[in-house]
C-alpha cells in the first residue's frame, strides 16, 4: 500500500471513528450529562489530531488532483470525496447549519414556518439546563486558561473550548428556530434542531393524543416494535399513531421505519387539537 492511500484510509477511520464521537459527546452535554474533565480534555486533543490528519491529507490530494489537469473546484470536490466518508460529511453539514442558526436566533426568525403555520416548540425542558451547561462550560474555560502553563497548549485548548461553547449555543438555537410545523392541509413536519426532520402526511395519521412519557435513552430512540421517541429534556408529550409505517433518517444517515411516533411539545394540547381538526 502506497503512503498517500495509506494517509487516506487512516484519515477516513479516524475521522470516521472520532467525529461521530464528538456530536454523540455534544448531543450529552445538550442533555445535561456532564462527562468528567479529563473525558473532556482526551476528547478535544484526539479531535485536534484528527483534524490535523485530515488537512494534510486533503491538501495531498487536492494537489495531486490539480497535476492531473482539474480546477481549483473539481480538485477540491474530489479531495472531500476521496478523504472524508459521507456520514462524516452529514456530520460537517449539521454544524454548519447549526451555526447558521445563531443568526436567524438573534434575528427572532424561524426556518420553514410560513403564513398560516402554526409552530409548535420543543424546547422548554432543555432551556434552563443548556444554559446552565454553558455557563458551567464558561468556568472552565477560563480555570483552564489559568491552570495550562504552556502557551502553545493553552491556544489549542482555548480555541477548542470557545468553539464547544458555541456549537452548544448554536444546536439549541438550531432548535428554537427549527421548532415542529403544522401547516394547514394538516401535514406535520416533526423536527429536532438541524438533528431530526420527519415529515408526515395527513392521510398517514391513524390517531394523535396527549400522552406524557418519560422514556430513556438518547434522543432518537426506535423500540423493535416501531416505536420511534424524540426526547427533548427526558421525555415526550404527543404520541402520533400512524396507519401506516412512515420512512425516517437518522443524524448519520440510516434509514428506518416507525409504526408511531412519540415526541414533545411545549404546548401539546394546542398541537394536537390543531391535528384533530380537518384540513
């Protein structure tokens, strides 16, 4: 094996092996698990040297695309091709949209709501304990900056903390201005930040109530029964029966099937008596 495809394949089972780590480990601290300092710590150098990895190997790629004859922009597209696997490119696309959120947060908009909507947020039970998170995340942002001695190290770790700081910030704003959509032909579309989108037709809804659970286990859970729970702060308040199984897309890109569906709402009576009603 030649050492440029032995520098591909490592870069795509690291990346592949640490990126989805890191939205696992940014998912927990959304819901208030907090790992312990040194998990913390180990994580960001591994991702570090991740991306380290991975620029290096981009940019030998992108080179060896642009001697073959291609632009700047094929030679680009082929380098992300080649080194970064499509989950970890999913993976890429949700922080980017995340991020882009802030600013339709500071702005009091909202994506895919229109005239005649009605929006329905998600996110009361996640509020107080995110910012507590981040508030928390703050503190030790500046311990760190007062304990690291090595200037070096203390950039690397300041810059991978500010940056956990605002991809925190940014997946609840994802959430506030992404909230679930009930549009008046009586289609839902039932969605978690930039994470989870599920769309379903009206004909599809066998029946609909208030139903408050608290089930465990992490935001996207699929019983073998198909029973599909979106859990926002431990637990759901609207349980959607369907007449039929409706395909859904997991973060990472698997495809499933669920028979119903349970998921929270701030206001679930307003919800689900707006479902009831004909189109």
């Amino acid at each position: 094996m030649s050492g440029g495809s032995w520098g591909v394949r490592a870069a795509r089972i690291a990346v592949t092996a640490v990126l989805p780590g890191e939205l696992a480990l940014t998912i927990c601290l959304v819901a208030g698990v907090r790992p312990p300092g040194w998990a913390l710590a180990g994580a960001e150098a591994l991702v570090l040297a991740v991306l380290l990895l991975e620029v290096w190997v981009l940019r030998s790629l992108y080179v060896a695309a642009r001697a073959n004859g291609a632009d700047r922009r094929a030679a680009r597209r082929a380098a992300v091709r080649e080194a970064v696997p499509v989950t970890v490119r999913r993976l890429a696309l949700h922080e980017l949209r995340a991020l882009a959120s802030l600013g339709r947060w500071v702005r009091r908009g909202t994506h895919g709501v229109r005239p005649g909507d009605l929006a329905a947020a998600y996110t009361g039970p996640q509020t107080a304990m995110m910012y507590g998170l981040l508030f928390v995340l703050v503190i030790e942002t500046v311990g760190l900056a007062f304990l690291i001695p090595w200037p070096a190290v203390h950039l690397v770790i300041l810059v991978l903390d500010l940056y956990g700081v605002v991809l925190v910030l940014a997946l609840h704003a994802a959430c506030v201005t992404r909230p679930h959509v009930l549009r008046p032909d009586g289609s839902l579309r039932i969605r978690y930040g930039v994470l989870f989108d599920l769309a379903v037709p009206p004909d599809a809804v066998s029946s609909v109530r208030v139903d408050r659970r608290y089930p465990e286990g992490r935001l996207i859970t699929l019983s073998e029964d198909g029973v599909l729970d979106l859990i926002v702060g431990s637990q759901t308040t609207v349980t959607l029966e369907l007449n039929r199984p409706l395909p859904f897309t997991r973060p990472l890109g698997a495809a499933e099937e669920a028979h119903t569906i349970r998921f929270h709402a701030d206001d679930p009576r307003t919800l689900v008596s707006a479902l009831r009603q004909p189109a």
